[in-house]
C-alpha cells in the first residue's frame, strides 16, 4: 500500500553521512491528495481481487520550530479476496478450442482460486502463446478477451413482492461479502480479417551471414549482387564468403513445410546471437501466398580476432609466519571467434603470476624469501557450435540450446619456493549445452575423456616436513588422471529481486582404466562431488547474500609403498583468503581441530589441503555514498566453515571429520569491509575476526570479551593473528 500513496502525499528523503538523511522540498498537504490516494489505493486492490475494501483516514497535526507537520494514516480493510467459481473457453473457431482443450493443463486459472487481473492476464499470455506456436501467425492479444460474471442468479428470479425482493438483495449482498465468487469466460472477439484464423507453415529461409550494422535489410532482400548458395529451400547470400552453412543450420530449430512457431523462430535468433560470432541477429518475416511465411536472417559479424590483457591483484594477511601474502598475475588472451569459417570459437591463454611474501626483515618470519610462489601456464581451448558426436539421429538433441563441444589442452608450472615443482599437461573432451525452463536456465557440461599428466619435484623444505608428519606425504604421490566428469549449473532470476544459483559437480577417476594392470599403479582413483548454492535477495539500496558450499573427495586406490590416502593435494579442498573464511590467510583453515602445521617449528610451510569441505556464508551489502559516479559500499558478513580429512590418521585424529566432532570442529568468522565499485571492477577490502577458531586453546575455541587479543600463541610458540585483512577484485560470492 505505501507504494500507492500520491506523489504530492510523500515525504521525499535524501541521504546524508553516510546513516542520516532528511526531508528534501517536503510538498504541502491538500486533502484532495489523499482522496486521490484512496484512489490509487483501491485501483492496486482490485487489481489482486479486492472489491470490497474500505478505507479509513486520519490526520493528525504536530508542530516543529516554525514548521507545522502533519501525519497521514490510511486504515485499509481489504475484505475477503474473489475466489474464481468457474472457468469456461467460448472461442467460436472448432481449431482454436481444439487445441486450448488439449492444452488446459497448463492454465493458470484454477477453480476456487483467487482472481486478480495479473492471473487473467497470465491466461491471456499463455493463450497466445500457443495459438502461435500452432502457427497462427496474425492472432494477437487483442483478438480474445476475459468476460467476468460477478452477478447472482437468484437476482434474476422475478417476484412482485418489494420485500421480498429486498430481503433477496439484502442476502446476496450479505453473502458476497462473505464468500465473493465469479465466473470468468475466456472469449473471442469478432474477427474481420480472416487470415487471423489461417495457421501458416514455414516457407523459404534467407541467411546474410555479412550484414553491416549501416546496412537497410529491405534494401539487402532486393540486392541481386549477393552470391548465393542453395540449400533446398534455404539460400545463403554473401560477397565475402566468410560463413559456411553448417552453424547456420545447427542452430535453427524450425525448417521448410513445418507449421510455424513462435518460440522455436525466437530460440533462433537468440541461440544464433550467442554463437559468437555474431554480435548482433535479427529477423523478418514477409507472408508469401495465403499461408506460407518467408524468414530472413540478417547476422552482423563480430569482430573476428582480439587481444586481452588483464592484471590481478590480492593481498592477504593473516598469521604473522605464513599468512602476509601478495599476489599479482598477469593473463594475456588472443581469441578467435571464426576458426575455418565454422564460427568455431578458438581461445589461447598465457598466463604467468607470482606469490609474494611481505614479512621480509621480521624477525618473527621463518620465511627469507621474497618469492614464495611462482606459476606459469598457458592454454588452448576450441568451441565447436554443435555436439560432434555418433547421436546426431537423436530429437532430444535438437531441443538443446547453446550446444558447444569443448576440445582443451593445458600446461603449467608451479614452483613452491624450497617446497615442491609440480609441472602438468592437461588435456579434455567435453560438452556444454543449456535448457531454459520459464526464468531459470540450466547449463550441463559433460567431459567423457579428461586426462591430466602429472610430474612432482619435492625439495628439501617438503622433504624435512615428511618426516615429522608422514600423513604428508600421501597428499604428494605422483600420478596421472584419466577421468570423467558431469557438472550442473542452475540460475534463476526473479522479478521479485531474489536469485538464486545452484552448482553440482562430480568426477571420477580411474574407474575404467584402473582395470589395466599397466595403469593401476600410475594413476589416481578417487571420486569426487561437490555443491554449491547461492542466493541474493536485492532491496532498494542493500543486498541480503547467502553462501553454501559442500565438497567430499574418496580416494579409493593404492600407490607403491603407501597405503589409500587422501586425493592429490592439486584436487583437495582449502579454505581461507579473500574469497573464502575472511579470517584466515590463503589455505590457513583447517583441518578440523589440528594443531599438526602449527606445532611443527622451523616451517613456513603450513598450507593445509582437506578431502572434505564445508563452508557457509552470510553477507548483508549496503550503500554507503556516490562519489564523482563512483559507488561507495560496505558490508557485514559471517563465515563458517572448515576443512577435514575423511580417513583415520592415527598420528593426527583430530584432522578427520566426525559427526560427534563437526560443532567443535567449525570455524566463525565475522568481519566488515569496504568496496568501490568502478563499474567496470570493484575492488574489495574486508577485515574478519575469528570469533571462533577451533585449533585455539581454551574455551572451546570461542574468543573472550574478557581477555580480548589480536593475537593467540600456537604450540610451537608461533604468535598468530586473530584477524586477517583481505584485499580482493569482485564479490567474495
């Protein structure tokens, strides 16, 4: 209701430092206003169902100073809301009932529902929708109509007697305040122009794979300067020759003699636009003959070949020995968008970055070296536009949208200053394809084939923490991956403001070529599943986000001299750093309840890596100010969360996940930050506290108001923060 206020009623506000605002040009009241609002009021009530309310107003006069100010109150009684009593489809053309009969599932007109003029409207959509898609091209919105009967028959019934039929009155109108119910009729209006009623089917298709963004598509469809291909009853028309046919054909979802179809035109020329070699598709239909439609395709080419550069940042601090992080990387990317004239998608990555540590000169830092960790990698992916594959015969392929075939190859380098080299070769098969249902769209990829070669350097550093900890050395085995793996990505968009996205990911390994005696032994066997939620519910100036994530690794196979461990550490979880568990350096969380990492002394090497994961997020995002256009916010949020691993240690129990354990066992972190949105990027700068760390002793964990530190003493007599302050680009989440 407040929304339905009158603009001359409303006392506008204007914010100011930050938390306070005041009353800019307040109007002054008139009476008339708020007869008006009444208005606006019961216009917005009608339109969900409500014709009986009463409205009740009061003023009440206060005086501020030399201001007199005046307080409006509205007392809405809505009443009861109509509720629908019955449902009937009078359309007069025997086509046009056959097929809304056939299609009556899917009304949203229930009887004994409520009725709103939303939910007729809804129906009407609906209605047209299909008349459509069953190629009633020329039928729109304005040939149908909703007829509602809120009249009762007993009023209809003649009687001489006055008092009786006042007494008749009296009782109806008793029990339509009561119970309210009407009918509602879906009709047809008179129709004049006969090709309304025509249902049309597909004629010739034309395709301008070279438009320009300048060019008159009338004036394209009378060049007769084109170059033309046939295909049937599809034609192709170029000068430059630089498309062939086949992604065309791939992704158009409608052909010559099938009745026409809205949605499947549509689908079209939204899945052609997102190939990418297009920038821009459009459409136009020209009627040939008395039922037949021609379709023309105008496709603009995007720019063929481009060259990125971009650069990343993170700093990340957090305990005093290992947790004083810099990282920057550098990404150079060249992308192809028009491989051999296929629109096939060619992408080649370089990217190199390095691991900075910045307690260099403290005497508390175990760690000399300015370079803690340097990587390299680079990379070459192809997007074909369809799914190359033995199943083309398949219909349920062709309902697919966005259909790609990955083809990727990797190769990287890290070096873990004093601790490991880990060079890899990563190569993968794969399919991607989308389906959108209403307003969520659901996105699968599928790799059947995905190997990863792997070679391990361990040097002195890992060598010395072997010894003390030889769990350690499970998480470091060398072999190779020969897997397959499915993920499911899900996004849904709201009117109302709330989104919502859900992953879900699994990968196996070693399943199938374990078998080979030859393989066995060299390569990883393990299954791996994780998930993830996400929502963010959007309020005027504020966000409300949430977080979860779960993540479970099995390894099931053996190595030479060991016996089944952890996954490799390459594919373990790890939670700490701008992104994950604000409280704790980069991989620092974890695992469980352990003090293994930090009770050994002289090591600088305390990245802990878990078969488990859990972490939950809660983040409230507001405005603070607009500065020269550049938007000013903050947040509160709270992590939770912790790593484990899921198989008995006896040298480190307290590192395996337990049921009796996990309340113990969860980390909490609260904290506020600072993000400047340039548009473009943001960058992020969050402070979190660990109100809750697990590997802290005494009282179970949880810090104390009484004794308050930012810092805790580990075992080994290390001094850790108890804060962290993270610099990041984007979201967290």
């Amino acid at each position: 209701m407040d929304n339905y206020w009158d603009d001359s009623v409303r006392a506008r506000k204007e914010q100011r430092f930050i938390f306070w605002y005041r009353i800019k040009t307040p109007p002054v009241f008139d009476t008339v206003n708020i007869n008006r609002s009444r208005n606006y009021m019961n216009a917005y009530l009608n339109s969900q169902g409500y014709y009986y309310a009463s409205f009740k107003d009061s003023i009440r006069y206060d005086s501020v100073e030399d201001q007199i100010r005046v307080h409006a109150l509205m007392t809405v009684s809505p009443g009861k809301n109509i509720t629908i009593d019955s449902i009937d489809y009078q359309l007069e053309d025997s086509s046009l009932q056959s097929i809304t009969q056939q299609r009556m599932k899917g009304t949203v007109l229930k009887k004994g529902g409520n009725y709103s003029k939303q939910i007729i409207n809804e129906e009407l959509d609906r209605l047209i929708k299909i008349y459509r898609n069953k190629g009633y091209y020329k039928f729109t919105k304005e040939d149908i109509f909703a007829e509602v009967d809120s009249s009762n028959i007993n009023l209809m019934s003649i009687t001489l007697d006055p008092f009786k039929q006042a007494e008749l009155i009296a009782a109806t109108t008793r029990k339509r305040l009561e119970n309210p119910k009407w009918d509602i009729f879906i009709k047809k209006r008179t129709t004049y122009d006969s090709s309304k009623l025509i249902q049309y089917s597909v004629g010739n298709i034309y395709y301008y794979p070279e438009t320009k963004l300048s060019d008159v598509t009338d004036s394209l469809m009378l060049d007769k300067s084109f170059t033309q291909e046939n295909y049937g009853n599809v034609w192709m028309r170029f000068k430059q020759d630089k498309f062939k046919y086949s992604p065309l054909k791939e992704h158009t979802f409608f052909a010559h003699g099938e009745v026409y179809n809205e949605e499947l035109y549509f689908k079209s020329l939204n899945t052609l636009g997102q190939v990418g070699a297009w920038q821009q598709v459009d459409g136009k239909i020209v009627q040939r003959a008395n039922d037949t439609l021609d379709f023309y395709f105008f496709l603009t080419p995007a720019l063929k070949q481009n060259f990125t550069v971009d650069l990343e940042g993170s700093r990340n601090t957090g305990d005093i020995g290992a947790g004083n992080l810099f990282g920057i990387s550098t990404n150079l990317s060249y992308r192809n968008r028009n491989v051999w004239k296929q629109a096939i998608q060619s992408i080649t990555n370089f990217r190199t970055g390095v691991e900075l540590n910045l307690n260099l000169g403290n005497s508390s830092s175990l760690n000399n070296q300015l370079v803690q960790t340097f990587n390299i990698s680079a990379g070459q992916t192809f997007a074909f536009p369809r799914l190359i594959q033995p199943f083309n015969r398949w219909k349920g392929l062709k309902t697919l949208d966005n259909k790609r075939t990955l083809l990727a190859i990797n190769a990287s380098y890290v070096d873990r200053k004093n601790y490991y080299k880990l060079h890899s070769i990563v190569g993968s098969w794969g399919y991607e394809w989308k389906k959108v249902y209403r307003k969520a769209e659901n996105t699968w990829l599928f790799k059947p084939i995905n190997v990863e070669l792997y070679s391990l350097d361990t040097l002195p550093g890992l060598d010395t923490l072997f010894m003390k900890n030889p769990f350690l050395r499970n998480s470091f085995n060398t072999g190779n991956i020969y897997s397959q793996s499915l993920s499911f990505v899900r996004t849904v968009n709201a009117p109302n403001g709330k989104n919502h996205f859900m992953r879900f990911g699994i990968e196996e390994t070693g399943l199938l070529f374990g078998a080979f005696k030859g393989l066995k032994d060299n390569i990883y066997r393990y299954i791996k599943i994780e998930a993830e939620y996400k929502q963010t519910k959007t309020y005027k100036k504020s966000v409300m986000a949430y977080r979860a994530f779960a993540g479970y690794g099995y390894n099931y196979g053996s190595y030479p001299g060991t016996i089944p461990s952890t996954l490799p550490f390459f594919k373990q979880f790890s939670l700490g750093g701008p992104n994950s568990m604000r409280a704790w350096g980069l991989r620092q969380l974890g695992l469980g309840s352990s003090n293994t990492y930090d009770s050994i002394s002289s090591s600088t090497f305390r990245d802990r890596y878990g078969d488990m994961a859990f972490e939950g997020n809660i983040e409230y995002r507001f405005n603070l100010a607009t500065i020269a256009g550049v938007k000013i916010g903050s947040a509160l949020f709270t992590d939770i969360g912790n790593i484990w691993n899921v198989k008995k240690n006896p040298t480190d129990p307290l590192s395996e996940f337990s049921i009796s354990n996990f309340g113990k066992d969860l980390a909490i972190g609260v904290g506020t930050g600072l993000r400047v949105d340039f548009t473009y990027f943001m960058i992020r700068l969050d402070f979190a506290y660990k109100v809750k760390d697990p590997v802290r002793m005494g009282n179970n964990g949880w810090m104390s108001f009484n004794k308050f530190n930012w810092t805790d003493i580990r075992p080994n007599g290390l001094e850790v923060s108890n804060f962290a302050l993270q610099l990041g680009i984007g979201l967290p989440f």
